[in-house]
C-alpha cells in the first residue's frame, strides 16, 4: 500500500527533486496519500534548480490538482532548460500537465537538435512514443539516426526499435533493405539476416541475405561461420548448401572429413562421397589416413570399394611410418626454396606421394610470397609441380602470375617456352598460345610499338611452339612496318633462325635494295657477318647491294667496304680498276687515296718493319 507509513523509510534515498517527485508519485497511487504527496513536494519544490527536478515536481502538483502551482514550476523549468536531456524532461512535462502536444513536439525538436549518436535517438524515439505516441515524429528522429550509420549491428538496432516502439515493420524492413545494399561481409549479412528473422520473421528475407552471404564467401573461415548461422536458423537446405560451399575452400584432410559428416547428417550421401574423395586425395600422414578410415566406415561404410582402397593406403602408410618421420624431419630441418623442392621430389619417388609433395612445394612457394615477384625465382616452383603433381589448376595460377608480372621481352620469352614445354603440354601449348595472342593485342593497340616489337614475339612464339606458319604470319606483320635496312635484316636473321632460307634470302636482298648509300651498305655487310653466313654469301649480298648505286662517292664507299669489312683485297682492286676515270679534280685525289690504301698490295712496301 502506497501511504506515508509504506513510503517514509524511502526518503533517505532521495537526494534530487526528480527522485522526491517520484516518491511522491508513487504516494498518489491507491489507495492515495494526497497528503504525504503534497508534504514531499513543498519541502523540495522551491529549492529545485535543475529543469528535470522543476519538470518532475510539476508533474506531481499537477496530478495533485495544483495546475497554476504546476504551470508556475513548468515555466521556471523552461527557463532553466540548457540540454537535450532537459528538453525531453520539459516535453513530458508540457503534455502531461497543459495536454499541448505541440508544445512538447517543439521541445523535443530542441532536444533532437542537440542529439547525434545512434543510441540517444533510438532513446528520443522511445521517449516520443511513451509520452505523445506520435509515430511520424519518432520516426523522423530514426531517419536522422539512419544517416550516421554503417555498420550491420547498427543497422539491427534501428530495425529493431522501429519495430518494437514504433510498430512500424515496413519502415524496419525499408532498414534492413537499405542494409544489405550497403554491406558485403559475409559476417555482415549473416548478422542481418539473424536479425531480420528475429525482428520481421520473413524466412524470405533472411534467406536472401544468406544467400548473398554464401556467394560472398571466398574463404574457409567464412564458410564455417555460415554453417554455425544454417544451423542456428534451422534452415537444412542452407545448411547443406553452406557445408558445400566450406568444402570448395577447404584444403585440410581434417576439415573436409568434418564437412562430410556434416553432410552426412543432413542426409547428402553424394556431397559426403565428393569430400571424401578430397580427403583421400589430401592426406600427408598417418593419423590423417586412420581418420579417413574411420570417417569411410562411418557414412560410406557400404562402398566396399572405396572402403578397401583407403584402407590399403592406410596399411602403406603404416608400413612405411619410418620413412615418412625421417621426412617429416628433413621438412622441419628445410630452410629455403631448394631444399623443399628437392624434398619434394624425394617423396613423389620414394613413397609414392603426391599429396605430401604438394605440401612441400607449397611451402617453397610460401617463402617467396611477399618478397617481390620475380619468374626466375618462381620457376623452379612451376617445374616441381608439373614434374611432381597432376595438379593444372595450380599450374595456371602460377603461370597466370608470370604472365601478369611478364613485363619485358627476355622474361615474357622464358615464359612461353617454360610454358610450352611442360609434361602438362596440352596446358602448356595452349597457355602460351594464349599469353602470346594477348602479348600480340597489346601491341596492335599500342602506337609505339615498333617494328622489332613484333619480331621479338615472332621469335617468342617460334621458340615456344615451333609453330613456323604462326611465327612467319607475325615476320610479315613486321615486315609490312620495316622502313630501313636496319628491320629486314633483323627479320630475315630471325626467318633463318626458323630455316626458312628461302624468306631469308628474300629479306637479305629487300635490305640490300634498301641501302641508300654506300655507308649503309656496309653497315648491312657487318651486320650479316655477325650471323656466321659463308663468304660467298657475304660476297653476293654485298654485290647485289652495290649493284643499285649510281653517285661515284657511294661507289667509292662500297668498295672500301670490300676491303675493310670483307678483307678482299683482289676484289677490291678489280672494283676500283672499274671505278678509276669517274673522278675528277678533289674527288680524283680522294679516289687515288683510297685505292692505294686499300687495293694496292705493295703501298706499305713489299716488306714491313715491325
């Protein structure tokens, strides 16, 4: 019973009007104590200075039937009034003593005015709704909380309130909407769609929201975690879907012998048979096989064949224990990228497991990762998987990341013939054919491309795939772009390269019909000397070039050119015996000059003196 008697030993514990108010309030429950009330609030009223104590004790003179007295406090509280929190105590205040609903809206606007941070809103809200149940005013307060959020929890508290206190489910399903378009993380979305079971119970929303979390997963911990939501959300058709979607990222015999008993247990018999198929393909030791073993015999326990194969292996393994220990030493004793690979290949001849190989060279591959991406140090790694594993997609990654680093010609060519040539050919050919015509668009989109360009991947592609007929194709895309004597040369080396003498010759004598001068001549002559061609070679390409001369001192350049490139003095002295006559005056002095130097046997004397 609320009487002065029940309530006085209350009094002790009140040190602020708001809390005398209260007391009070409670005072006027029945059977009332008007009296006790009363007493309470004129001992503390006029000592109140503070908007929430004035508002409280207001209140109580109102509910007392004292409305000036209450109008009087109310005023002094207003003008007291300095933060949000008092505003909303003056909002109560205002309707529950004069009934002015737009008196108090017009404190609370202050109040939200000075209010920024998601939980005091959602409070103002709540506030709004238990004093003047106004749900077009509460929810604009959420709208302002909805615009300084991000996060998924956030977003979970917004619907929640809005559902819960404004009983407005389609403005809390318009939040978790607006959440979903904004968030990606699998953790994320998982929240939301806990949340929006729990808030709006529409199973269709929350499994969209797995959904986009199940194609969102890229890694195994993630996955995981959808498998635990699945099974708290009761859902068996996501929860298979989740346990798949963890098997595709999973790597470890542990984890995929989990999955299939997962699996298992919801009744997929081929999902389990597929995981279990990774497991055996992924086991590196003893203890991993007695567990495959055991997990066979547990779900697959009719599938005598597999049942008989794992247990073989499991019989090999425990034959050969010792020589997998002495292994397992060696691994813990290896330091660099060598001695892994070399370990590697040891255990694919000597047990007869790739499994274990493969564990090796990917802790090789692991201490390189993060030092700068080079091919030369990552080759090794390419050869030990083709030589060891059966493993392409591990085999296009790593060359997928060459082709991506290829950045100058040497590298890029080391790649494509590395490539073509590995046990995994098939593969191989058709990646290199595939970097060489990406390498090939490249450069038709680019307008600095040069001529030598073009003969570089020529000669990348022959080198890779022998393929005379696509490498000839790219010579004549060059070709098509040689503007000197300087270009055909180079292709027509490269056409010999290939053994096609034929398209060499013919490029040998576009270059010499090339040469505009006699200079130029000999700089074609040395550069077809540095391909070892046979003098008589040497001496027809030379002629031919000399041949479409006409200026005297172009000729006079060519045939020094006998003399000092192809060291061929009589055919120098026959070639300046023709030339004598076409000179005259200066030019006659300069002939003679030469001719001696060069064509005259006996200039330096019959004798020389050393």
């Amino acid at each position: 019973m609320a009487t002065r008697d029940t309530l006085a030993s209350k009094e002790g514990q009140c040190s602020s009007g708001a809390e005398y108010a209260a007391l009070a309030l409670e005072a006027l429950q029945e059977p009332a104590d008007a009296a006790y009330a009363k007493e309470l609030m004129d001992r503390v009223a006029d000592d109140c200075q503070f908007t929430k104590d004035l508002a409280a004790c207001a209140i109580v003179y109102q509910a007392l039937g004292e409305q000036a007295r209450a109008e009087e406090l109310l005023q002094t509280a207003e003008d007291y009034c300095m933060s949000a929190d008092e505003q909303v105590a003056l909002a109560e205040a205002k309707f529950k003593i004069s009934g002015d609903k737009a008196a108090a809206i017009g404190a609370y606007e202050k109040a939200l005015k000075e209010t920024g941070n998601l939980e005091p809103l959602i409070d103002l809200a709540k506030n709004v709704m238990g004093v003047i149940a106004d749900p077009a005013f509460a929810r604009k307060i959420l709208e302002k909380a909805e615009a300084k959020i991000s996060r998924a929890v956030e977003y979970s508290k917004l619907a929640a309130a809005s559902a819960e206190h404004l009983l407005d489910k389609e403005y809390a399903a318009a939040i978790f909407s607006k959440a979903a378009e904004k968030l990606s993380a699998v953790p994320d979305l998982l929240a939301l769609a806990a949340e929006v079971t729990k808030t709006l119970g529409d199973p269709e929303k929350a499994r969209a929201l797995y959904q986009r979390a199940l194609e969102g997963a890229t890694d195994f911990n993630a996955a995981k975690t959808l498998i635990e939501s699945a099974k708290q959300a009761g859902d068996a058709a996501f929860t298979q879907a989740a346990l798949k979607k963890a098997g595709d990222l999973a790597g470890a015999t542990g984890d995929y012998i989990e999955l299939a008993a997962g699996l298992a247990g919801v009744g997929d018999r081929p999902g389990a048979a597929a995981l279990l198929d990774k497991a055996e393909d992924a086991v590196a030791g003893l203890d991993e096989m007695q567990k495959l073993v055991s997990a066979v015999e547990a779900h697959l326990a009719d599938d005598a064949e597999r049942l008989a194969r794992v247990k073989a292996k499991l019989e090999k393994r425990q034959a050969n224990h010792a020589r997998y220990m002495e292994f397992q030493q060696l691994e813990k004793d290896a330091v660099n990228v060598k001695q892994f690979l070399a370990l590697a290949e040891r255990v694919r001849l000597e047990l007869e497991d790739p499994f274990y190989s493969a564990k090796l060279i990917e802790s090789a591959e692991n201490l390189l990762d993060g030092t700068g991406y080079q091919f030369s140090r990552y080759k090794p790694i390419l050869l030990a998987v083709d030589k060891n594993l059966d493993d392409t997609a591990w085999l296009e990654r790593l060359l997928d990341r060459a082709a991506e680093n290829a950045a100058d010609f040497v590298t890029f060519k080391d790649l494509v013939v590395t490539a073509a040539h590995l046990q995994h050919r098939e593969l191989g050919v058709s990646k290199a054919r595939a970097y060489l015509a990406a390498r090939e668009a490249e450069l038709a989109a680019n307008s600095d491309a040069t001529v030598y360009d073009i003969a570089k991947l020529a000669e990348a592609s022959y080198a890779a795939t022998r393929d005379r007929a696509e490498a000839g194709r790219l010579l004549e895309l060059a070709r098509g772009q040689a503007k000197d004597h300087f270009a055909l040369t180079h292709i027509g080396r490269l056409y010999g390269s290939m053994g096609d003498a034929a398209k060499a010759d013919e490029l040998y004598a576009a270059a010499a019909a090339a040469c505009p001068s006699g200079d130029a001549c000999i700089q074609f002559i040395d550069r077809l000397k540095g391909f070892a061609l046979p003098a008589e070679a040497l001496k027809k390409w030379y002629l031919r070039c000399g041949a479409h001369l006409s200026a005297p001192a172009d000729k006079l350049r060519w045939a020094e050119g006998i003399a000092d490139a192809l060291n061929d003095k009589r055919w120098a002295t026959e070639v300046y015996g023709e030339l004598a006559g076409q000179f005259s005056g200066p030019d006659a002095a300069r002939f003679e000059f030469s001719r001696r130097t060069r064509a005259d046997l006996n200039y330096f004397g019959a004798t020389r003196r050393h």
